[in-house]
C-alpha cells in the first residue's frame, strides 16, 4: 500500500499514455527523421504528470524534454531520466547554473549578466549547456539586439565549460490564421541564426516551433519542435483546429461518483445563493469535486454539462469548494460514474468543450486541476 494516499475519493483523471505515444508518433510521421521532437512537460505535464509522460514520450521518439523551471528538470532526473537532454525554457537563476550542470540540465540564456554571473558558479571543468533564446516579437524573454548575441557567443566561446547547444525562439501568433506576424518573426531569427553561424560554426539545434507551428507548417521547422499541448491531444486554438493534419488523440479524462442522489419538490433551491430554483419535480445528484479541485465555479454558469449514463447533465446552482449538483434525467443510483471530461457512449466532453464554457484555451483546463485529484495511467 502506497503511504500517502490521495485516492480515498471517487473523483480522478485517467491519463492515457498510449494517447501521448500516438500524438508524438503522429508529428513525428509529418516532420520526417530529421527534426528532433522535445517533448514539453511543463507544469506536471500540462497537468497530466511529468515523468510518466516524459517516459512515455521518450519511448515513442522524443529525443529532448523541455521545462518551464529548474527544479522540474530536477525533478525528472531524481525519477530516473537519466539520458534524455532537458531544456529549462524559462531563466535559470545564474547562482544556480551549478545544479544545472551538476544534473546535466541545459540552460536558456539571453543577458549578458547572467553568463558573467554563472561563471563563478560552475566547475570549469563540467560542461553545461546552453541554449541561447531570441525575442524576435514574443516580448517575454529572450536577446533582442545583435551586438548581444555576438557578445554572448564570444563569452561563450572563451569559456570551456559553456557549450553552445541551442539557438531559439518562440512564436506569439503560430495558431492563428493571420501569418504576417509569424513571417516577421522567422525573419528576425533567420537574421540571428546566420549571424551565429557566421559566427561560431554550426549549432546542433535550432528551434522556433511550438505544437502549432509544427503541425500547421511542417517542413520549416529547422531540426527541432518544442511539442507541448498537441502531444496531450490538444488544439493550440479551436478556431483554427480544422488546419491540424493530423488526428489528435486527447490522453486526459476526469470521472467522479455520485454520492447523493434525491429527488426535490418544484422550487427547491440548490448550492450558495440559492441561485437555482427546480422548476418541477427534479433527481438532483452530488458530486464530489469543486473549485477545491481546480473545477472553477465558471463552469456551472450557463448550465454547463457532465456525462451520466451516457447522458448529459446539466450542473445546476453553484460550484461549492469539494462539491457540486447536477441536474439528472431519472433516479441514477449512488455511485453511478459522472464523465466531467471524456466520453460515456457516443457522448463526448471535450477540453475544448470546457475551454469555450470558460472562455479560456485547452492549455488552462487541464494545468488548473490540481493534485488534490489523483491521476491513474493507462
Ligand atoms: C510551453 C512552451 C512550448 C510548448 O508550446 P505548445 O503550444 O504547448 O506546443 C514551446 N516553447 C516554449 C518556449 C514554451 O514555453
């Protein structure tokens, strides 16, 4: 029995890992035997558990991971990734370059302080590496001048333990229709790229795209996609869906039981407020999960829908923090399976589904639910 038990409660995500080795395959297939997929598990995953999709996509063909935060690539490593390069996307701290090397984890770099800063704090005689990140229009982070770049790589270039492994940039508009602006970007970071390579040589990798760029324009994509929401299965932006080549297989679903079921005179009212009135004679059931949960309250405005029986199912009056109520079309037993996201039958809820209801994108729906649900892999 494991120690610490989160899974008493009858609410859980059921992760399909085979979903994730399918959509890695997938682009894969598109992008051909010489672009290198890094599998992006930030944020546990997407919210889906880091290390079992980060060993899931490796033994499908990702040849790189990517992280938002140092300690996640730590943690990867502490679970046994030993082999497979790990790119933090996000600024390591410089007094913290040591770990990096230490757990042989590549580093984003783009300010010239935090070479010289990182240089007391390594061991000439490791290696660490590094991959220098471009703003060419995102405005996050990233050099954004030449005279940087060529100051960097001469910093670089006079310290045997920095290893120039990488060149990047990120995309702001991939999933849109509108290309203009992505046409400017790849612009400006061809002009760095060139500059580099007149500069050093040639770089191992070169990378500016995301899930959408490598779907939507396969073929340009240098030797290397950052593969992120569309390795869960997942659009980029649903209003440009129909663009994406291939069958996405979505990997995450949610199910919880009911624990309540009764059946209520016409104007009993439902959850804080008492916002919800029954207009007739109504089977209301209880669910156990709530914004506690990562299942925001937005969610039961405009009645959205849960799966019961393979029916759908309003949610009715307010989310509560461990619970919330739904409409049920007949007496369903205590126990019946409620689908949040997924299918029951031939009804599905998709993320993107819940994305619209809370006018938000994929990325948001599965990152906000949050440990206190158990995963199960499958
Ligand atoms: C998160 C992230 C990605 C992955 O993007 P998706 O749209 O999820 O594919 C790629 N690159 C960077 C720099 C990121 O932060």
């Amino acid at each position: 029995m494991e120690p610490h038990r989160n899974d008493y409660r009858d609410t859980w995500v059921e992760v399909d890992l085979e979903a994730i080795a399918n959509n890695i395959k997938a682009v894969k297939t598109l992008q051909g035997k010489d672009v290198t997929v890094m599998a992006v598990v930030k944020a546990d995953g997407y919210g889906h558990g880091s290390v079992e999709v980060a060993q899931k996509a490796i033994e499908a063909g990702a040849e790189f991971l990517g992280v938002a935060l140092l300690e996640e690539a730590v943690e990867l490593r502490d679970a046994g990734i030993q082999e497979t390069p790990i790119l933090v996307l996000g600024r390591v701290n410089p007094q913290d370059a040591r770990i990096a090397q230490q757990y042989n984890i590549s580093v984003t770099v783009f300010q010239i302080e935090w070479v010289l800063e990182a240089k007391k704090h390594i061991a000439c005689d490791e290696r660490l590496d590094i991959h220098i990140k471009c703003d060419t229009g995102m405005g996050r982070i990233g050099l954004t001048e030449e005279h940087t770049l060529l100051e960097l790589l001469t910093i670089i270039r006079s310290e045997n333990a920095l290893n120039l492994m990488g060149i990047y940039t990120h995309l702001a508009t991939a999933d849109e229709w509108e290309t203009e602006y992505l046409d400017k970007q790849l612009e400006y970071f061809q002009a760095f790229v060139d500059l580099a390579k007149k500069t050093t040589g040639s770089i191992p990798y070169i990378h500016y795209s995301n899930s959408a760029a490598s779907l939507r324009y396969p073929g340009h994509n240098y030797n290397m996609i950052r593969f992120g929401i569309s390795m869960y299965g997942l659009v980029p932006a649903i209003d440009t869906a129909p663009d994406i080549p291939v069958s996405l297989e979505p990997a995450l679903s949610l199910h919880s039981r009911l624990v309540h079921v009764k059946k209520v005179k016409p104007s009993t009212s439902i959850s804080y407020g008492a916002t919800y009135q029954a207009s007739q004679e109504e089977w209301i059931g209880t669910v156990p999960i709530g914004y506690g949960d990562g299942w925001l309250r937005k969610n039961a405005e405009n009645r959205g829908e849960v799966l019961v029986a393979g029916e759908r199912c309003p949610m009715v009056g307010r989310i509560c923090m461990d619970q919330m109520m739904i409409k049920l079309p007949r007496e369903v037993p205590i126990g019946t399976k409620v689908t949040l996201i997924g299918s029951q039958g031939h009804q599905e809820i998709k993320v993107e589904e819940v994305a619209e209801r809370l006018s938000t994108i994929t990325y948001e729906v599965p990152c906000t639910l949050n440990s206190r649900i158990p995963r199960f892999y499958q």
